[in-house]
C-alpha cells in the first residue's frame, strides 16, 4: 500500500508500511536523517519536525497520518547552502555539542522564532523543555536563541 508525503515543500511516494513512524520514513525511504529516533516515546524532541506549522515528535506520528500535512525537517528550514537565523546564531555561540539533539533544537527554536518574534528567556526555557540534551547546560543554545531573536 503506497502513499504520499509533502516534505520540505515536496510532494513525495511512499511504498512503506503505512504505520511505520514518519522519522523511520524520513530517515530510511527520504533519506533525511537529520531527525534523531532517540527515545521513540515522543519525550526527548531529537526526531521533531514541523507538521502544519507545529513541532511534532516524528516518532509518535504514524507515516500515513502525515498524508496531506505540510512536513519540514531540520533539513527544509533553510535554503540550500544557507542557515536560517537560528542555525547561524548557534554556530556563532559555538552552541553544537555532540549534534544528537540539535536538529530536534533547531526545529523547536525555529517556530519559536517564528511565531514569538518577542519571546523571552524563560520562553525559551520553556520551549527547550521538550528537548534534551545530555552534553551541555544549554546556556550558549539560550544566549544563541536571545541572538537570533536581535537579527533579521
């Protein structure tokens, strides 16, 4: 049984079981491999992508349910070759540890940005609760975060 994806602005086919979870599809038929199936219980935000707009675990998201949904992973947030905001504000913080979570990070950061042009510290805390990190303390991913926040 096939079905189709848009991701990252591209209407694509699936052969796959259509109950696999949308980041084992993403990863293995796409090739996007930049969301993470870390924990696979939808806590840990290393495989979040956008969907219509919201961040949305991708290991909770059975592929087919994502028929018809706008889907954006860590790859589709900027142009080839460029870095959006967020990206080139935490490659300035030298904000990148070991790169498991970040894509998760940039996704969730990225419509933070989006939609709360005005966010503050603690909404940033709060936003990053959904993503864990096990190398840093996550104040250089803040400080990048309050950054992007100050360009255009």
């Amino acid at each position: 049984m096939g079905f189709s994806l848009t991701v990252n602005g591209d209407r694509l086919s699936c052969a796959a079981d259509p109950a696999i979870p949308l980041v084992d599809i993403l990863r293995e038929e796409l090739h996007l491999t930049g969301a993470k199936p870390v924990c696979r219980e939808g806590f840990c935000g290393a495989c979040m992508v956008l969907v219509d707009g919201e961040p949305m675990p991708s290991c909770l998201l059975p592929a087919a349910l994502a028929d018809g949904r706008d889907i954006r992973t860590v790859e589709g947030l900027a142009p080839h070759g460029q870095l959006n905001r967020i990206q080139a504000a935490l490659e300035a913080a030298d904000a990148v540890q070991c790169g498991m979570c970040f894509p998760g990070m940039v996704v969730t950061l990225t419509h933070l940005l989006a939609t709360r042009p005005d966010a503050t510290r603690d909404d940033i805390l709060m936003v990053l609760t959904g993503n864990v990190c096990r190398c840093t303390g996550y104040e250089r991913i803040v400080e990048a975060a309050l950054l992007a926040l100050t360009t255009t």
